[in-house]
C-alpha cells in the first residue's frame, strides 16, 4: 500500500479525487480484504455475548463500517440527523441507511439557527466542537440511555483526528462504551473498500470539497469568508432554503436582496 492522503484537515479536496482515480495503484485488493478481516474479527469479539450496535451517518466511514459489522452479524444500528440537512444527502440515506437502522432526530432547525446565528458558517474548532456535541455525540447519549447497549461501534479514526481510546476503546462517564473498530485505518483503505466492494456514496461527495466536509449540516458546509459568501455557497447546492432563512436570518435577506437588485 501507498499512502498519499493526510489528516482531513490537510488533504484538499483534489487529493481525494486524486487518490480515487488511482485507487487501484496505492492499494490491492488483497490489502483491503486483510484490513477488512482484521475489523471484522475485533468486532465479533467486542460483539460475542454482547448486546452491541453501531452508528450509522452514510458517510464513507460509516458506510464501510456497516458492511463490516454485517460481516460480523451486528445488524443493529442507528442513523441520527437534523433538520438542518441537504435534503439531497438525507434523501439518499433515507434510500440507502441499513435494514432496521433505528433513526434519530436532534430536533435543531431554522428556528434555532435564528436563535444561534452565531453557529452560522463557522471555521473555528471551538463551534465546530459545539456542532458535534449537538449532534453526533447526543444521538450516541440518546441511543445508549434508549437501548443501554453493552457497547456502541464506532467509525471514528486516528487520521481524522478523532479521539479513539486506548486500545480502540472509548468509555464514557455514562457507563457507555464505544469501539473504535477501523480506528488504525488510513483514508486509502477506506477509499480502497468502497471502491472494490463497489459501494455507493452520497451526491455530497460529488460537489466541491465534498470528500473535505462529507455529510455535514448546510449551516457548517465549506469554509466561507463571511456570511455572504456563505450563503452563495448554499445557493448553488440548496437554493430552495434561500427564501425561508431570510424570512428568519437577517443575513440571508439581504443576500437575496442584494441579488435582486443587483
């Protein structure tokens, strides 16, 4: 195998693209098929008399991730979201999510960001730590007090900067337990498994930094210089909300005004 692809956070969106036209040239199939063993036989060892489920998001971890674990016989599972989504990403989800995959939702939407405007097109680790708490890591507290599981599998990796435990177990002050099961995998063997196992990905992964910002609420997509900008952005991918933000977000009107007038 050769890697080629660094932390999220340093890798553009062309390294990506780049590492998947030549997937087959940084990594072999027997590769892939030997990382995924290895995952698999952790996962039925965590999994072995044990009440387990894992998180599901339909991102490319994830997506790998489940089909793992199906691998291992875990098959329950579940999905959360807002209603702050691209509806082309939850619209394929919803299509693509898991037999049974239990769905979660956070509730946080265009009334609350009128409320949080200050969580609107952000680009520093303080807010965008505040988003997964709203987020990511609620849908995991409210699926372990609903179903107290022995122990939530995760999608989370190293090379994304995630924290993954020791041994590639996260236990929480909760009493939860989750399990990092591909926490040693580099991006190439990811991209390497969906691309030999001929596993689909959202339309998200298709625009403009996809691959850099994956499935991710449209109020934290990209990295715009200001709330203009911002909004231009979700104008080409999701025009449709334009005109209901501005009737709640003072910024949104008056970028359509302006490009009314202009």
């Amino acid at each position: 195998m050769r890697t080629i692809l660094g932390r999220k956070q340093t890798s553009t969106n062309e390294d990506w693209l780049y590492a998947v036209r030549h997937i087959e040239e940084l990594i072999s199939p027997q590769e892939v098929a030997e990382y995924a063993a290895r995952a698999v036989e952790r996962i039925r060892a965590v999994a072995t008399g044990a009440k387990v489920a894992y998180a599901w998001s339909a991102g490319k971890d994830s997506i790998v991730l489940g089909k793992l674990c199906e691998r291992a016989g875990v098959t329950s599972c579940f999905f959360g979201h807002s209603d702050l989504e691209f509806p082309q990403y939850l619209e394929w989800a919803f299509a693509n999510m898991p037999n049974g995959c239990e769905v979660l939702n956070v509730h946080l939407d265009l009334d609350w960001l009128a409320k949080h405007q200050d969580m609107l097109f952000i680009d520093d680790a303080f807010r965008l730590n505040k988003w997964y708490g709203l987020l990511q890591r609620s849908f995991f507290t409210e699926y372990y007090e609903r179903h107290k599981p022995d122990c939530i599998i995760v999608g989370h990796r190293i090379i994304d900067g995630n924290t993954c435990g020791k041994d590639h177990v996260i236990r929480k002050k909760s009493g939860e337990t989750r399990f990092a099961a591909i926490a040693d995998w580099p991006h190439e063997a990811i991209l390497g498994y969906i691309h030999y196992n001929g596993l689909a990905l959202p339309p998200t992964y298709d625009w403009a930094d996809g691959y850099v910002f994956g499935p991710t609420p449209w109020p934290i997509w990209g990295r715009p210089k200001d709330a203009a900008d911002g909004w231009r952005m979700i104008q080409e991918l999701y025009p449709e909300i334009l005109p209901i933000a501005a009737e709640k977000i003072e910024s949104a009107r008056i970028f359509l005004e302006g490009r009314a007038g202009a």
